[in-house]
C-alpha cells in the first residue's frame, strides 16, 4: 500500500473527522494530500535526474577529451617523425631548418608539443624525460650519469612527455679500466 492510500485510509476511517467536517471538505484534504505527495515524488525525481545528467555530461567531457587526444596522436607521431629527418637534412641544406621549425610551430600550435633537448649536454640523466641510446665511458666521476649528447630531441606538453628525448649518456669507469 502506498503512503498516499495509507492517508486516504486514515482519513476515511476517522469517524472524527467525518462527523466534524463535511464530505467536501474532507474529499479536499484527501485530494490535497495526494497532490503533496505527489510533489514529493516528483521533486525527488527531478533531483535524480538532474545528478544523472550532470554525471553523463562529465562523463561525456572526458571522452570527448581522450577522443581528441587519440585522434591527433598519430598526426602528432608523424610530425615528430618529419621533424627527425629535417634535422638530419638541416645538417646538408639550411633550407631545410625552415621546414623543421615550421613544424615545430605546428606541432606547438595545434597540440601544444614543444620541444626540449637542446643545450642539456652535461646536465644529470633524468630517466623520466630521457632515453639513453648510447654509452660513452669517462674517467672523470663528476660525468657519471650526465649527458654526452642530445641525440633526438623530446616532446612535451605540459609536464606530459609525449616523447623523451634520446641521448648519449657518460658512464664512469675509472681510468685503469679505460
């Protein structure tokens, strides 16, 4: 039984509140109970409804937003990859430093990548942003774990490494085994 019959049981079987009130009136408090109820219900539904669409809609923003992300990746790759053989090109044809920075540009442009590397020769080897690719031994302790050479740049954007930069990295060995 519901609340709201429960109610109209309660106020037709109060031989009170028949005797004292007339018929019409009566039939009014039951049918202004049932509205409240009715109200109740409906607030309540409309409460639900309104946090579902709020929780689909974040839901739906964060797809949308890794969707993104998904689709221009691959671009992104092949970009990077034109960039590497503009920079072995750079080194023949100057010209061919226009094009390399052009797509840096575009890459920074469209999906916020730029670009790091250049100028961290000597700096600590960090293995969260860097890739070592090569080894060079060294007798002088204070190289151990630094950078020789940048071979590749990185990527980023943000503090998300799209990809790290590759490096030739110094390893010590002392001078006896050298």
């Amino acid at each position: 039984m519901s609340e709201k019959e429960a109610v109209i049981l309660e106020i037709d079987a109060s031989p009170a509140i028949q005797a004292s009130q007339p018929d019409s009136i009566n039939l009014a408090l039951v049918m202004l109970d049932s509205i409240m109820v009715g109200l109740s219900e409906a607030n309540q539904l409309n409460r639900e409804r309104e946090r579902l669409v709020d929780r689909l809609h974040e839901e739906n923003r964060r797809l949308r937003a890794g969707e993104l992300q998904q689709a221009i990746s691959p671009i992104c790759r092949d970009l990077i990859r034109l960039y590497d053989e503009l920079e072995k090109s750079s080194q023949v044809a100057l010209e061919f430093k226009y094009f390399r920075d052009l797509v840096s540009d575009i890459l920074n442009r469209h999906a916020a990548l730029e670009t790091f590397g250049p100028g961290l020769e000597g700096t600590l080897f960090e293995p969260r942003e860097q890739r070592a690719v090569a080894t060079t031994c060294t007798a002088d302790p204070a190289r151990d774990r630094t950078l020789a050479r940048v071979i590749r740049v990185g990527f980023r954007a943000g503090e998300r490494i799209f990809r790290p930069l590759e490096a030739e990295v110094y390893r010590f060995q002392p001078a006896s085994i050298i």
